[in-house]
C-alpha cells in the first residue's frame, strides 16, 4: 500500500517547478493532492492523472486570506481536511539579481510578501484543518542561499532566512496538535523558471556546478525524497531536538546514486549514513532545536 494512501496533501506554487514535481512524487506516494497557484494548474494536474495519481488545481495567491480560506474549504469539500503542506510558493526565478544598494524597499516588499508572510498565511490557513484531522505535517522551502550568504538577491535571502527561522518556531509551537514542521534547503536547482533565466543560468549554475561535487545540475526531482520521507518519516521527527545539517550534496549525492533506501525514504537509514559521513566531517554539525530538522543540499 503507498505510504501516504489516504493523506490529503497541498502543495503551494505547483504549477511548475519544484512545487510540481514535489505534487506529483507526493500523489505516486498515494496521497490526494491539491495543486495550487496563482498560474493555470492543468499541467500538473493533468501528469498526476497520466500517473494514476489523484489531483485537484485550484488556483490560490498565498498572499490573500480570502483566496487561502477558499482553497482550504475547496480542498476539504473534494478531499477531505489536509493532512500535509508544503509552503513551497515563492518568487526566485524571476527575480534581477542585483547589489543590495540597488534593490528598493518595493521589491524588498514584494519578495518578502510572496516568500515569507505567505509561508505564514497560507500555514495559518491550513492548521483549523489538520487540527480536525488530528495532526499533519508541514514542509517549508528555505534556500541554500541562507546558508551560503549568497550576495546579489539580499531580499530573497533574506526572505527565506525567514523561512528557515519560522519552521523552527513553528514546530515548537504546533508540536502540541501532532502537526510537525520541517524545511527543505534546498541547493540551485534547474527549475523551468530558473532555465529561463539567462543570467542565472551564466553565473550562478558555472559557480554552483564547479562547487559540487557531482558535477550535474540539481533538478526539482532531486528534492522529491527528502519531501516525501519529511512527510511520512515519523520517528525522525520525534527524536528529541535534532537538526541536521547535511554537508554539501550529501543529499544530492544520495539521490543521485539512487540508493534503493533513500528511493524507499526509510530515512533513519539515511540519518545513520549521515551520522557515519558527520563523524569523518569537521564541517557537519549537529545542533539542537525541538522537532525540527532541515535537509539541506546547498551550493
Ligand atoms: N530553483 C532553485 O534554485 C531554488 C533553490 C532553493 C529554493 N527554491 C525555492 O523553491 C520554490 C520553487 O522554486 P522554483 O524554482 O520551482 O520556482 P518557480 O518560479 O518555477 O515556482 C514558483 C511558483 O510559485 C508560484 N507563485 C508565486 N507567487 C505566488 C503566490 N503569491 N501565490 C501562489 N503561488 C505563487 C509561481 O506562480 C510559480 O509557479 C520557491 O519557493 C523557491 O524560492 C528554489
């Protein structure tokens, strides 16, 4: 039977991108889903179908209560209350990359609007309906950029240091509804919008391929385990105040080799190979924070 038969799940900014293909590893994990965007969603509806999956679009804009509150009632009247989130809309493939002395306080806004208040309406959205469902799971997209400080796009980075800052304080304090809290950071990854993006594409994927150790562009598929054990691994998440921070590629790497345990997201075989990889690494450190943990493949 698949792992997450009978979950609802909703997945923000699916339309395309790294949002679709988590919507559809998700639905081939049995789960229902619920496309959403503020762009047509008949695409990824569409290859949910083709995959013998089960799908809903239905157009929201993360940024607008009244559009998440319709959402969450669409979604519960077709699939039932929503089990899982993944706060993955976002505004980055778009994006001019520019020194912070020329970014203005409108685009500042409108980053952070998208990246991160949406994260916090759209979970405030959902939670009345995985409290009547006796719990669920939320994944937050966050960025390697946090991590690596990228410069030229300070309003993003910033924006998902948000993100990664309130998966934290969110998993303590959803922890009483059995409502867990985690984030993807996930590395440069050749998304539709970032492959149209030709100054991304000259001078972030040359300097993000010559860091990594395996030398192939990180697509949106390459995210789809970590999403998808995040989900339905549950004896990670209630190992007490754990984070881990996996060294660069280390989750890259795995999924490349496409270890048959990391495909089968038994994660805590995963978390036992990292443990042997952090014990050879000075750079992997493991810190403390309740419930939480974040993937982290960054550049
Ligand atoms: N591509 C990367 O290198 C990379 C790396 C780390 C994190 N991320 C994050 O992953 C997520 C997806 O990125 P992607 O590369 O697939 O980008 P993308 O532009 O292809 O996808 C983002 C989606 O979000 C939707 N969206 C934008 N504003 C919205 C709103 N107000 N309400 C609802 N939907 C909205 C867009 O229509 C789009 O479909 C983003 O949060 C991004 O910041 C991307």
């Amino acid at each position: 039977m698949p792992s997450l038969a009978g979950k609802v799940a909703l997945v923000t900014g699916s339309s395309q991108g790294i949002g679709a293909a988590l919507a559809m590893a998700l639905a081939a994990e049995g789960a229902k889903v619920v496309v959403s965007d503020v762009q047509d969603c008949a695409d990824t509806v569409r290859q949910i179908a083709e995959q013998g999956g089960e799908a809903i679009g239905v157009p929201a804009d993360v940024t607008d209560n009244q559009s998440l509150k319709e959402l969450v009632a669409t979604a519960e009247t077709a699939l039932g209350p929503v089990d899982v989130l993944v706060n993955n809309a976002g505004i980055f493939g778009t994006l001019q990359l520019k020194p912070l002395m020329q970014i203005s306080e409108d685009e500042w806004d409108a980053v952070f609007r998208v990246n991160a208040r949406g994260v916090f309406q759209a979970t405030k959205a959902v939670i009345p309906s995985m409290q009547r469902a006796g719990g669920g799971s939320i994944i937050n997209i966050s960025s390697g950029t946090v991590l690596r400080g990228a410069p030229m796009f300070l309003h993003y980075v910033g924006s998902k240091g948000a993100v990664f800052a309130m998966t934290r304080a969110m998993a303590n304090e959803l922890a009483a509804d059995d409502i867990r809290v985690n984030s993807i950071i996930a590395g440069f990854t050749a998304s539709k919008s970032v492959l149209n993006h030709p100054v991304m594409m000259e001078k972030i994927r040359l300097h993000t391929l010559n860091a990594r150790m395996i030398k192939r562009d990180m697509l949106p598929e390459d995210l789809c385990g970590a999403a998808v054990s995040g989900v339905r691994c549950k004896r990670l998440h209630h190992r007490p105040g754990h984070q881990r921070r996996w060294r660069r590629d280390h989750l890259l790497g795995l999924q490349v080799h496409h270890r048959p345990w990391v495909r089968s997201a038994t994660l805590e075989t995963a978390a036992a190979r990292c443990r042997a990889v952090r014990r050879r690494s000075r750079r992997t450190r493991t810190r403390a924070f309740a419930a939480h943990w974040s993937f982290a493949a960054w550049n």
